[in-house]
C-alpha cells in the first residue's frame, strides 16, 4: 500500500535550531538502535517509521553496526528507502555513525581516515542513499591523532557524502579538544550524542558548558534509561520486557529496589503533573536549550504517539524540578 503521511505532521511537533546552525530538528527524533534489525518483522518497522513521520519526527538517526546482526538497521533503511521514503527525502534528516566495530581486522574500529571514510561508504550502499544529513564519530579514540579523525570527517562534508559532521560519547575536554580542531579545519562540528537521562547526569559536569560556549547543539540518547524510566517496571520485570528477554543491554539486575523506589517517587511527580513517567521524564531531559532533541527507540508505533505528547508541557516549576531532584538524590 502506497504510504501517503498526514498531511498536518508539521502543525503540532516542536523543533529547535541545532547549535549555531540553520539545521531544525524535531524535539524528539527516532533511534534505529533497538528494533530495526533482523529480530523485528519488516511491517513493524515500517509502521514505526510511518508512525513518527506523521507525528512529525523528521529525523531518522542509525549506526554502521546496528543490528543484529552489523549492519543490519542500514539494509532494512535502505529497504524502506525505497519503499515509503524517497519521494520524501528532503523532508528527513538522516544520521549514521562509524567508531565502535563493524568488521573483522584492524580497519574495521576506531578512527581512522581508512575505516571512518570506508564505513560511510558501505553505509550510504546499505541504505541507498547519495548522502546522510549528518555523520558521526560514534566515540573517541585515544590512539588515533583527533586531526586525523577531524579530518576524515572533514573530508566528507567537503566530499558530499554528508552535510554535517558530528561527535557523539566525547567528554567535555575531549569535545573541546575535537571542535578546536574541526575549526581549524573549516567544518565545525554540528552536535553531540552523549548518553543522558535523570538516572546519568554526567553530561551537567562539563561537557553542556562546552556545548554552550562551542554553540553545539546536543541530541541525548538514552533519554527514557532503556525503559526505566518509564510505567514499564513499575510492578517488576514483565516477561515481555527487554529486561526478561534481551540482556544485550539493560538487565534485570540493573533494576534494584532502590531505582524502582525512586521511579515510584517520580511516578508520582509526572501524575501531578498529568503526564506519564515517560512524558515528563523527556521534558525534563529538554528543560535546558541546550538540549536540542532526545532520541527514543520504541516497540509499537503506539510508544511513539504517547512519548510526543511529552512536548505539550514542557515547562518545570522550581519546586517541581527540587522534588525530582530530592527523589534522584536517594540513588
């Protein structure tokens, strides 16, 4: 069946400017990490991506190596490239990342000119496309000279196989570090992905503060902690829950009585606030400006259609965000 969007998807979603940039992003944009492999069915993906462009998520963010198996979300991408997307290609902001392993050998990983240039060929192969809106180097690498990373990423913008470079899981010195070269290079750097949420803070002890300075805008994954943070474990572990199921990441021994203690206190915050856990817990991770989008994954398109309402309040009150922070504190 042909994919016709709703024709009103742009009238409700928020988007904020990225840093000092032109580029708008949608406040909420939809991570391919989790259920875009092979171990979820074609039609609920499709049904995912068609779900959020309608609700006004633009922007579509991958990664060489997710799966399972590597490489895998990029196939199925490409695959509904050609399906739904390409007559919407300008509408969308397409992301992808190279640094973590993606093949056997040492060009595989890291940093590299070799393996960053290498990889975003294969990439734009796996999901027919001439160019993604932005490319990141998915983590640092200490043994590889930050000019020769820049550089790479360098390269491609100048070569058009990506319009904006971008760094994501840098500290705050290395971020500093990274964009001074990007500059001298003449392609400033456009964002950072660090991991963020109410439960992993560390981006408040320095690195937002070289966002700020640096005017680089700031996508948080992770923003909802794997589910956590969210009705999901309110009662426990349910057997359908990736916590029951699928330990590649978050485990049932992560969610300790303590933690269920204080997302039963924070619960309890997002009610008064006539929001669900999940909705507040979005708007508090975009309470700074910062903070340009948070990235969420989802399971059923359903996720995706609460998770937005999140945007229609997004305003904290001193004590609400002292009463969050007091519940916090117990962990």
């Amino acid at each position: 069946m042909t994919y016709i969007p709703n024709q009103k998807r742009y009238e409700s979603m928020k988007y904020r400017r990225c840093g000092a940039s032109g580029l708008l992003l949608p406040a909420i944009s939809l991570g391919l990490w989790h259920n875009f492999g092979a171990i979820t069915p074609f039609d609920t993906q499709q049904k995912l991506l068609r779900t959020a462009f309608d609700l006004g998520i633009t922007h579509f963010d991958i990664a060489n190596n997710y799966g399972p198996p590597y490489g895998e979300a990029e196939r199925n991408m490409g695959i509904h490239m050609l399906r739904d997307w390409k007559p919407y290609r300008d509408e969308l902001v397409i992301s992808t990342k190279a640094g973590y392993d993606m093949w056997l050998g040492p060009y595989g990983d890291h940093g590299s000119r070799k393996y960053l240039i290498a990889s975003l060929d294969q990439s734009l192969r796996r999901m027919n496309l001439d160019y993604v809106d932005i490319f990141y180097h998915h983590r640092p690498d200490p043994e590889t000279p930050i000019e020769e990373t820049m550089g790479a990423l360098d390269s491609i913008v100048r070569s058009g196989k990506a319009l904006y470079a971008a760094i994501s899981n840098y500290n705050a010195e290395q971020t500093a570090v990274a964009v001074a070269a990007a500059h001298r290079l003449g392609t400033p750097l456009l964002i950072h992905q660090p991991k963020y949420n109410m439960m992993n803070r560390w981006i408040e002890h320095g690195l937002i503060d070289v966002l700020r300075r640096e005017k680089l805008g700031c996508i948080a994954f992770m923003p909802l902690a794997e589910g956590m943070l969210t009705n999901r474990y309110l009662e426990g572990i349910p057997a359908d829950s990736r916590a029951s199921h699928d330990p590649r990441y978050l485990k049932s021994s992560d969610i300790t009585p303590e933690k269920l203690s204080v997302i039963r206190q924070l619960n309890e915050l997002a009610s008064a606030r006539d929001q669900t856990l999940a909705q507040m817990t979005l708007a508090w991770t975009l309470r700074d400006d910062v903070v340009t989008s948070v990235l969420i994954g989802a399971s059923k398109p359903e996720q995706l259609t609460e998770n937005v309402k999140a945007l229609d309040n997004l305003t904290f009150t001193d004590d609400e965000l002292k009463s969050i922070d007091k519940a916090l504190s117990e962990l």
